[in-house]
C-alpha cells in the first residue's frame, strides 16, 4: 500500500507563489526579449508586441502548470525567477545596442 502524506501549507504556499510570482517574471522575460529579438531582426514594434502577447498567455499557462507538476520547488524558483530575470537583463542588453 502506498502512503503519501499531504503536502504542507507553507509548501503549497510556496507552490502557489512560484506559479504566480515566478510565472508572471518569466512571461515578462520571454515577451521583453521576444519582442526586443523581433524588432532588432525588422519586424514592425507593434506586430512583434501583438505576436508575443498572444504567445505571453500560452507561456504563462505552462509554466503556471509546471509549476505545480515539478518535484523540485526549488528548481521551479530557480528556472522562473532566474530565467526571467536573466531574458529580462539580455533584453535590456539587446535594447540599448537598437538605441
């Protein structure tokens, strides 16, 4: 018979907070540098925007669900917080090289 126990509050917590917090900076991330990439390649401001909302709500959703589907809280922090941090800082990077 397998026994799990349940998971506890402050972890949910934590869960919850990653798939919110840590999602929402990682969709920023993608869509900052998205729409950067896009226009530093020729594409038109207002259609790389368009494009990469669109895509912005697919993204969210996954990693919202990733979030609670990993085993590692931890690596779910690690790879949402760091990663849009890290897409943010390039595109950051990749826009002052276009000014």
């Amino acid at each position: 018979m397998n026994t799990t126990t349940a998971p506890s509050t402050a972890h949910m917590m934590g869960r919850i907070a990653a798939s919110l917090l840590g999602g929402y900076a990682f969709t920023w991330g993608v869509t900052t540098l998205g729409i950067t990439g896009l226009v530093a390649l020729g594409v038109d401001y207002h259609e790389a925007h368009t494009v990469l909302m669109l895509l912005a709500f697919l993204v969210f959703l996954a990693v919202f669900l990733w979030a609670f589907a990993a085993r590692s809280l931890t690596r779910v922090w690690g790879v949402l917080g760091l990663g849009g941090a890290g897409m943010t800082g390039a595109a950051w990077l990749l826009q002052q090289q276009l000014i």
